[in-house]
C-alpha cells in the first residue's frame, strides 16, 4: 500500500503541467489511438497548461499588488489572511486525507464509470486537492480520518454529476466538445447559478437583460474586443490603487495582454485535446452500447479564455474589496487568490449561456456567500494548515482562501458534522440520490442515442 501511495505521490509532484501529458498519452494509446498521435497530443496539452499557468500568474502578479495598495490606501484592515489556492493545495495533499486522495480517486472514478452514474473520465487527478481539502477539514473538525475520507468520496460523486450535468452547455457556449469540468470550486457553484437563474427568469423586464460580450465586441469593434476591455479594467484598478501613470499604463497593458493570451493558450490545450478526446468517443462507442456521451474531465482552467468569463471577472475584482468591506462579519480580504476568480465563472457563463448581465449578478453573489463562508471555515482552515506543519505567514493568526475556502459545497460538508453521524448519514444519502438520479439520465439518453442510430 505505501509503494502505491509513494508511486501516485512522486508523479502527483510533477506537477499538472508534467503529470497531464504522461496521463493523456497511456490513456489515448489505451483507447485505441497512435502513440505518436496520444504523445502530440498529450504534450500539447502539457504547453497549454503551462501557458496558461504562466499568464493567469501574470494576471495573479499584477492583481494582488494592486489590490493590496488599493487596501491600503482606503484603510481596509481585514485579520483573515487569503494565502491562496497554491498554499491550499498542498495544505490539503500533506494531510492524511490527502495522501490517499489520488488513488481514492481513480477508484471512485471508476466504479462510477462501471455503474452508469457518471460519463466523465476524470484524468486531471491533480485538481483532486480539491476533494482532500474538504476531507482535511472534516476530519479537523470531528477528529475522525473515517470521516474525512468519507466526505472527500461525496464530494467526489456529486461534483461527477454536476460535471454530467453542465457538460452539454460547457460543449454549446465554451466550444469544447467532448469536455467536462469535474472541478471541486468550479462546480460547486453550480445549484447556486440554477437557482438564481430561474429567480431571474420570472423578474419583469430584468429576465429580458441579455449582455452578450461577442456581441458587443462586433457593435463596437475594437472597443470592444478583449485587449482593450482588459487594458481599460486594469486602468481603472491601477488607477484606485493611487499608482502613478507609469504603473497604470503597465497594468493596464499586463490585463489586456492576459485577456487576449488565456484564450490562445486554452485553445492550444483543447487542440491537443481533440484525439484523446476523438479516441475515448470511439473506444466507447465500440466496447459499449448502454452508455451515453463519455466526456474528458479536465481543469476548469481551460474554459477561463471565454470573453465573457474573463471579463465579468475583471469587473467583479474592485467589488470583491466593495464586498469584503461591507459585508458583515467578513474578516478575509481578497488578495492571493484574486486570479482565481475566473474559474468560479467557468459553468456559470454556460448555464447562462454567455448572459454577462446574469453571470454578474450571480457572482456578486457568489463572491458575497464565498467571503462569508470563508471567514467561517477561517478556524478549521488554519488548524489543518498547523496540522502539517505549513508555515503560516508572519502577522496573521487566521488564514483562509477564495480557493477553495470560500467554497460551498465543502462548507455544507463540513458543517453537516455538526450533527454527528446524523449529518454524515444524510450526506450519504444526496449522494447517493444524485448518483442513482444521473445513471436514469444516462440510460435515458444511451436509449435515445441508440434508437437515433
């Protein structure tokens, strides 16, 4: 068993940019497809990761400077330190939870694939810290690892089938077929965009607020393509931080740049997508004549290029500070993380489809649950971090993230311990609900698929 866990711990420390292609490339030969095709293949999404790994820092490293010193100079004293999704990460791989989570996984994975309750083939196994944070702090919080293991599964599971569920828009509005986005902070977003959407669908005169940023960028042309919207919101950010002319000008440039490169970059990655991708479809297919549509899991990385994505992000990172101040009872201030908040968009935008109007309102609210949240997980968050001996950063006391302490559906995990077994139980239960709930929906539509054929 310790061979095992040191063999997925040494190729989990490569890195996604490394661990992807060698993943991408066994699985495509397994599937049928050429090993110099799966190698190209593979390798190109390994460019593409680390391309845009490299202009989401870039965005990152220009943001949190300048959010820092907009802080500063309107006096915003907030306790709870945003350490960000990097030092979550390995927060979370570092706890007993997590040293299991990758092999976990896979097992999870594909018993659900054999089962019928999932059609996605989640190979970004990196993204599974995700799972293991929440497991982390459950077990924190009750004392027990059983317990932490079990609510990391559940996550697992529910986020297969929201993974299933938006899969079709992901494919429609994003233009990434054969795609989903079994991503534990991105699609835990997902039942609160459902929700608010229909709330916005019976609205008078609000529900007919359509903001399409393609759109907008054809009615006004260069005004409206990306690299000008991103150099005018890194203007206008440069601009409250008290930044000289100089540094606003770079600002300005740097987020215009990002918002034109991210997309360039996530279409290098889906190109070197499409044969793993072309494969599965055809090996499942062929081998398999009860299954649905199987879908790629991927990072939710690769869908952060989409206009609207990146731009409802932009204008939403002024109104983190707006929210964190005004919000009561937050004591975290976006910081570290403010370059994640694209992915919390990634399934919103489709399940709007592409709406800016909609996808702004959502995260305004998003965002204002997510601070709350995590200022409450602020405690447990830190305690795990203890537990493993990471060094919390000198003149805080609490720590937390956007990503993922500000994330819901670890949030309703955790606090379901409250209740004891009772809650663990009930956790259970929705899973499980959920699951068999997606495996109709497959059956439904294999049946549908195969009568069409």
């Amino acid at each position: 068993m310790q061979a095992i866990l040191n063999f997925f711990s040494f190729i989990n420390d490569m890195g996604a940019s490394v661990m992807m292609p060698i993943i991408l490339t066994i699985f495509g030969v397994a599937l049928g497809a050429k090993f110099g095709k799966a190698l190209r293949g593979g390798l190109t999404v390994g460019v593409g990761f680390i391309g845009l790994n490299l202009v989401v820092g870039m965005m990152g490293d220009s943001l949190a400077p300048a959010v820092q010193q907009m802080a500063e100079r309107f006096g915003l004293a907030l306790s709870t330190m945003d350490v960000g999704w990097p030092a979550c990460a390995a927060i979370a791989f570092g706890t007993s939870v997590g040293l299991i989570i990758i092999p976990l996984g896979l097992l999870v994975n594909i018993v659900m694939l054999l089962t019928n309750t999932t059609q996605t083939i989640d190979v970004d196994i990196w993204n599974y810290w995700h799972f293991a944070f929440t497991g982390s702090l459950v077990a924190v919080v009750t004392g027990k690892i059983s317990y932490g293991i079990l609510a990391a599964v559940i996550n697992m599971i529910i986020v297969f089938v929201l993974a299933d569920l938006t899969a079709p828009k992901v494919e429609e509005v994003l233009g990434m077929p054969g795609v989903s986005l079994p991503h534990g902070f991105t699609a835990a977003f997902v039942p609160i965009a459902l929700i608010v959407d229909k709330i916005i669908d019976v609205i008078p005169g609000v529900k007919d607020i359509d903001i399409n940023i393609d759109k907008l960028q054809k009615r006004f042309g260069v005004f409206g393509e990306p690299i000008l919207v991103g150099t005018v919101l890194g203007i206008i950010i440069s601009a409250l931080a008290g930044y000289d002319v100089k540094a606003i000008c770079n600002t300005g440039i740097t987020l215009g740049a990002a918002l034109v490169l991210i997309p360039k970059m996530a279409a290098l990655l889906m190109e070197g997508l499409m044969p793993i991708s072309e494969a599965a479809q055809a090996f499942v297919s062929k081998k398999f004549q009860n299954r649905g549509k199987i879908y790629i899991g991927l990072d939710s990385a690769v869908g952060c290029g989409h206009a609207t994505v990146l731009t409802v992000a932009l204008i939403l990172v002024p109104i983190s500070l707006l929210l964190a101040v005004i919000l009561p009872g937050n004591t975290v201030l976006p910081m570290t993380d403010l370059s994640v908040i694209p992915y919390m968009f990634v399934l919103i935008v489709p399940l709007v489809n592409g709406n800016a109007f909609r996808a702004l309102i959502i995260g305004v609210l998003c965002l204002g649950c997510g601070l709350e949240i995590s200022t409450n997980m602020a405690e447990a968050t830190t305690s795990v971090a203890r537990s493993v001996g990471f060094q919390i950063p000198e003149g805080a006391t609490l720590i937390s993230s956007i990503c993922d302490g500000a994330n819901p559906l670890s949030w309703i995990l955790v606090k379901a311990n409250n209740f004891g077994m009772i809650g663990m139980i009930v956790a259970v239960v929705v899973a499980v609900a959920l699951a068999v709930w997606n495996r109709q929906r497959i059956l439904k539509e294999a049946s549908k698929l195969h009568t069409q054929a």
